[in-house]
C-alpha cells in the first residue's frame, strides 16, 4: 500500500491530504478542504457532524478520481468534544462545540465533589472549563445515563465509516478522566459524574489496524479500499509528532493554528504543584510519550476578526496590515476568559484596552498587530516559564500549522522568545496522522525515521531573534498582571 491519507479536522477547517513517499521523500497532496465552525440552535453551539461526514465522503471520492484505489486512512479532530450514541449507535443529540457556555460553572460545582488538586494529582489535566469531564458534568443528567457510550470526535467518525467503536488514549486524556497511575478512566471521577465505565470503549493507541470501511457506504460512494488505521486523533497529537526535530536537540513546539499550543515532548508526565498553579497539562501523545504544554487563544482571536468583519480581508491581508501598523501599542492578555467567545472579538479587545488604560486599537490593522503582538509576547512568557517548569533550557522553537504561514507573527515570536525559530511545515497535523500510517506499514521502522524523513523533505524557514524594543516588556508584564 504505498497511498495514505489523513482526514485532518481543525477546528477552522478540514482537509483530506494524500501522503506518499518517493525517492525516500514525503509527499503530500491536498485532495480536499473544506471549511469547519460551530452554529447555534436553540441558544446551544453545535458542530456540524453530518456536514463533516459529507466532507470526508467527497475527499475520498476526489482521491478515487485522482486514482487513488486503495490506501491506509486515518482520522484527527480538534479535542474535547464527544457524541453520545445508544445502543444501536445512534447519536442522542447534535454534537457541542466546546465554546458552548454550559460549562461556565461547571469547574466550581465540580470542586465542591473533589478538590482542583485531587483532579490534577489523578490525571495531569490541566483546568479548561471546556474539559469533557466539565462538558459531561454539565450535561443532561438523564440523557447522560442513558448513553450506551461516549465517543469523542474522530471516534466517532471512525464508528459512522466502519461501525468499530474505539477510544483512542491521545484524545481520550483530554477528558481529564484518565488515571496516570493505573492509564484508564478514573473510578472515582467516573462515579462523581454517575457513569460506567462501559460507557467508554476499550482505549487503543495510536497505529491499531481497524479492517476496512463499511461495505455498504464504501460500495454507495464507490470510494477507494480504505485501510483504516487510528491515527493520533487529537490533532495537537499529531502536530507535534510531524515537528521536523533533531533528535537530541533541546526544542520546544508550537502549533500555530485555531489555539496555540506551547510545550515540549517528554517521557514522564510534570504534574507538581507548580505546573498546577501556572495550568500546564500532561496530554497523552503517541508511542509512550506526554505533551507538556500550554493552551493559549491563539489565531481565534484573529479569525473572529476576520469572520465579524464579513471575511473581507484574506489572513494573508490582515497580515500585510498589521505589518504596516505601529508595534506594540496596545496588548492584551489573550488567555483572558473574555476572548473564549465573545459577541464581537474587535470590540472585546478594544474594551480589554480602555480598561487596562491603553491607546485603543481602531482600525482593523491596529487590531490585528494587537494581536499578534500580544501572542508573540504570551509565548515569551510561557516559554521562559515552561523552561523553568520543567528544568530544561529551549533551544529553538520549532512553530507548526496555519500559523507558520504568519511571517510577521513568526518574526515577533523569535523577537519576543529570544530563541531561533523554525517555522513549518504547515501541514505538521497531517503530516503525523501519515507518520502513524506510515509506521503501521512498515514505510517507516519507529517515530525517529519518520521525522527525520520529514525534516528532509520540507522546508522550514528560519527566524533568528531581534531586539525587543525598550519597555515592552515591562508593559507587557504590568498587563497580564492586571
Ligand atoms: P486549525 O487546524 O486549528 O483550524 P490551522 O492550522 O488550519 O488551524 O491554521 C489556521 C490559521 O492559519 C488561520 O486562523 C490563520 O490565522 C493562519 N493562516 C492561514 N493561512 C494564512 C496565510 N496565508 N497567512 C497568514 N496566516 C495564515
Ligand atoms: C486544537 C485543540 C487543542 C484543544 C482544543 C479543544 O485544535 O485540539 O489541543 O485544547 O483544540
């Protein structure tokens, strides 16, 4: 089987990217993209999962027409969010996105059950109100029970094209339910929320072969003969496995894309008291290691400027703009709650500004440097504070996703972190569902191979750190402090 293909799901958009190697180099083809965003129906936000099913049919039919007849495939997804199905695997309701607001207090009701120190001891999770324990916690109770199981996202698509059902661990950490000591579902968060844990399939790890898609949907679409293989579903999963990193060099990684996420790959979780009180996360990644990072609101911020303003300005635009504008005017502290989803993201960055005494940001272009200056500088911070975390200095940054695409951003990360960056590939995600494939063949002999097959078959581009104009910093420090 020399054609593979990842079914790529972000939270922004979806696309289905062909891999193969040739000449002992990784190619990719994008064979189709479509857009992804949650809606509201009746006061609640929604994905929409039938959409997304539509989209991965018409991908494959594409890669038949590209001549495509058979392939391994595999599947990521934004984390966190879940289908409830019965018994015969039917959903119970349209799936929650996770900016969805029930969960607002749901973090507080949960600490009167078990303190927020007993939940970090147990799983290494940091507290996200949008966390699935939250998200379950917060559900209907009775719809909840009556749940024949839960399947988180890619789960579930894996289940409507096979009907296997499986609950793959990279993903399945996000849930802040699983134990790091016994690595399964924790009985006594489990019983906090009232459920079983039958309502949980068996976890299986990255590379597990599931046989072929459903006969009858594959013979209706006339698709390719697909060999399913679970991926590292958590798209932040799969990101970090295609970073182009030199083994033995000491880096760190960010994927750029609708969240930031800052950390480091390591072989033992860091859950102390320290890295609790600053909110660092200990997520499962393939092959036996953990994630140790960072969320940070990332390009969102800029998404919802750019959807609010009726798409009149390609990213690439709001780039040049933003290059044109005065640095550093105005800052905000991204990781503020206020810009999880707010009304009107330019209006909420302006007040964010007017309440912390700043000039305010009016045209598009002010608010759009504001917030690329602001990510540039959270990364200083959290990089600095990740190293001090746990121990270990940070060579380089090796930046991965849409966001590497950002040169003005990725000059202001190298500046703000005072380390060389490397940016790309853009299609890292992709790239590590493929890895996965890949190893599950035989195409590559270990995680090692593949990366270092693609650090030789993309570029990266390479940012080496200016100076900081004077008295950003302390500017910046006075803002997040508040
Ligand atoms: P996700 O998978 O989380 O939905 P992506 O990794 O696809 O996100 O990244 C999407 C982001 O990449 C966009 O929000 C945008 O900020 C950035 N981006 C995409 N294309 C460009 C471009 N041409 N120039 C600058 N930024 C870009
Ligand atoms: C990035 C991501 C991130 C999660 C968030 C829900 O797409 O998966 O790792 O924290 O979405």
């Amino acid at each position: 089987m020399d054609a593979h293909i990842a079914v790529d799901i972000g939270a922004s958009s979806g696309r289905l990217v062909l891999g193969r190697l040739k000449d002992s180099k990784l190619t990719l083809e994008e064979i189709h993209r479509f857009d992804n965003g949650f809606r509201e129906l009746d006061g609640s936000l929604y994905w929409d999962i039938e959409h997304l099913l539509e989209q991965i049919v018409a991908g494959l039919q594409a890669a038949k027409k590209a001549g495509v007849d058979s392939c391994t495939l595999g599947i990521d997804t934004w984390a966190v969010d879940y289908a409830l199905v019965d018994r015969e695997g039917r959903r119970l309701r349209e799936v929650y996105a996770y900016r969805d607001r029930r969960t607002d207090s749901a973090p507080a009701e949960l600490e009167k059950l078990i303190s927020r120190e007993a939940l970090y001891e147990k799983t290494g999770i940091q507290q996200l109100t949008f966390n699935t324990i939250y998200q379950l916690f917060a559900h209907d109770r009775e719809e909840r029970a009556r749940a024949d199981q839960v399947l988180l996202v890619p789960d579930y698509l894996y289940f409507r094209l096979s009907g296997r059902r499986i609950n793959e661990v990279t993903n399945a950490s996000t849930t802040q339910l699983l134990n790091l000591q016994s690595r399964d579902y924790d009985a006594e968060l489990l019983s906090i929320l009232g459920m079983r844990r039958e309502q949980f399939a068996a976890l299986t790890e990255p590379g597990t072969p599931l046989g072929g898609l459903d006969p009858a949907l594959q013979q209706r679409y006339d698709l390719p003969l697909c060999s399913l293989v679970v991926a590292a579903t958590h798209d932040t999963a799969s990101a970090v496995l295609g970073v182009p990193a030199r083994e033995g060099s000491s880096w760190a990684y960010l994927s750029s894309g609708t969240w930031s996420l800052l950390g480091v790959e390591r072989d033992q979780p860091l859950n102390t008291k320290e890295t609790m009180a600053a909110n660092y996360t200990n997520e499962w990644g393939a092959y036996g290691t953990y994630r140790f990072l960072k969320n940070i609101t990332g390009l969102w911020l800029i998404q919802e400027v750019r959807r609010q303003s009726g798409d009149r300005y390609s990213f690439a635009e709001l780039v040049q703009m933003a290059e044109q504008s005065e640095p550093y005017r105005s800052l905000i502290d991204c990781n503020d709650d206020r810009f999880l989803n707010p009304p009107d993201m330019a209006e909420e960055i302006r007040r964010f500004c007017r309440d912390t005494g700043q000039k305010v940001p009016e045209s598009v272009a002010q608010v759009a440097r504001c917030i690329f200056d602001s990510l540039a500088l959270s990364y200083g911070t959290y990089l600095d504070e990740l190293e001090t975390l746990t121990g270990e200095p940070v060579e380089v940054l090796h930046i991965v996703g849409g966001g590497a695409k950002n040169e003005l951003l990725c000059q202001l990360t190298a500046d703000a972190t005072g380390r060389e960056v490397c940016a790309g590939p853009v299609e890292s995600t992709a790239l590590g569902n493929l890895m996965v494939q890949m190893i599950q063949t035989g195409v590559f002999s270990d995680i090692h191979e593949a990366r270092r097959t693609v650090a030789e078959s993309f570029e990266v581009t390479r940012y080496i750190p200016g100076t900081l104009a004077a008295g950003v910093k302390e500017r910046w420090n006075r803002i997040v402090k508040k």
